[in-house]
C-alpha cells in the first residue's frame, strides 16, 4: 500500500486550492496519508526561501495574478487579502496533529476548514473558538484545542526537521514512501500518475 507524507500550512493559498485533490488520489490508489503540518516561515528560512512579504514586487503581484486566475479556474472562492493574513499558524496545526492521533473524524476535511476559514472565512485559525468550531465540524472532539498543545507542539516542531530531511521547501509538498517529491497544488496531477505507474 502506497503512502504519503503531506507537508503543508493552514497559511498557505495554494494548500487552499489543492481543495481534496490528495484526498481523492490516495484513495484512487489505496494510499494512505500522513498529515505533517509545518512552521513554514522556518521552512523557508532553512531552505533558501524567502517570505511573500520580503518578495520583490514582481513576484509579490505575479503571485497575486496567479492565485486569482487558478481560484478561477478551480471554480473556488478565494479573498486574496484575508483579514487574518497572516496569523499565528499554530493552534490550527496543533489541532490537526492532535486530531490525526485521536482519530474518529476527518483530518481532511479538518485541513480544508482551517484553509477556508481564513480564505474565504475572513475567520483567525489563531482564535481558539475558530480552532474549536473547525475540530468539531470534522468530527473530533473540540477539546482537542486545549489537550492536544503539549503533544502537538512536539510534532509539529518534528514535522519542520522531518521536512528538511526529506527534501522539502514549500507547500503544499507531497513525498512519497519510496521518496518521489512533488510541491504544488499544479503538480497533483503528477503524483496521480506517479502512483498509478505512468510517470
């Protein structure tokens, strides 16, 4: 059975716009996932990255153009100034690492609520009612907010070393267990192919 190591940031728009396209190929192919929420800005200053902010302006507005035309052409709704942008990421990575090692609910669907509360939502995942509304409407316990921090900051501080390790420098990025990388939500498609044998 195949598996995959998702690396994301419920800061990221383009983790937004990868909606559940992980989702439905892992399930095509019977693989499963380990979700791996990451300090992101620590990723990129450790990975020869640079932050949107301190991006030149060309690639502060082409980042911009691109966001809206792919949200288009996704049919999804997107804010490209959200008003919690950005924000402390992690109570919400907490929640979903807490979540993913209690089980009993949908830590896809988790992902997704976190994504779309701040592009969409115009809602602070840092807000520990937010944390709360999104834990349960994926069907965990709500209180995993609050239970989970010690555990969930360990790994998620594991996740950014795990990260490094293997090779990542953005996301969303999907490793596979035999080490094939794919970064972006425009490189789905190639992991879908990948797991099939066609690429």
């Amino acid at each position: 059975m195949p598996h995959i190591d998702y690396y994301f940031t419920t800061l990221s728009p383009y983790t937004y716009l990868a909606s559940d396209g992980l989702e439905q190929i892992a399930d095509r192919h019977g693989a499963t996932i380990t979700y791996k929420p990451m300090d992101i800005m620590a990723l990129l200053a450790r990975t020869g990255g640079v932050a949107p902010k301190d991006r030149h302006p060309n690639r502060q507005q082409y980042r911009a153009e691109d966001l809206q035309r792919r949200a288009k052409r996704l049919g999804m709704p997107f804010n490209i100034q959200p008003a919690h942008w950005p924000t402390n990421q992690a109570p919400s990575c907490y929640a979903i690492i807490a979540a993913q090692q209690a089980g009993g609910g949908d830590v896809g669907a988790l992902v997704r609520s976190f994504l779309a509360a701040v592009w969409t939502g115009e809602e602070d995942i840092a807000d520990d009612a937010v944390v709360q509304r999104c834990l349960g409407d994926a069907g965990f316990d709500p209180g995993l907010s609050m239970s989970g921090l010690l555990t969930g900051a360990e790994q998620f501080a594991q996740n950014l070393e795990d990260a490094v390790n293997a090779g990542v420098f953005g996301a969303p990025f999907y490793v596979t267990d035999d080490g094939a990388r794919f970064w972006g939500q425009d490189r789905l498609a190639d992991l879908d192919a990948y797991l099939g044998g066609d690429l």
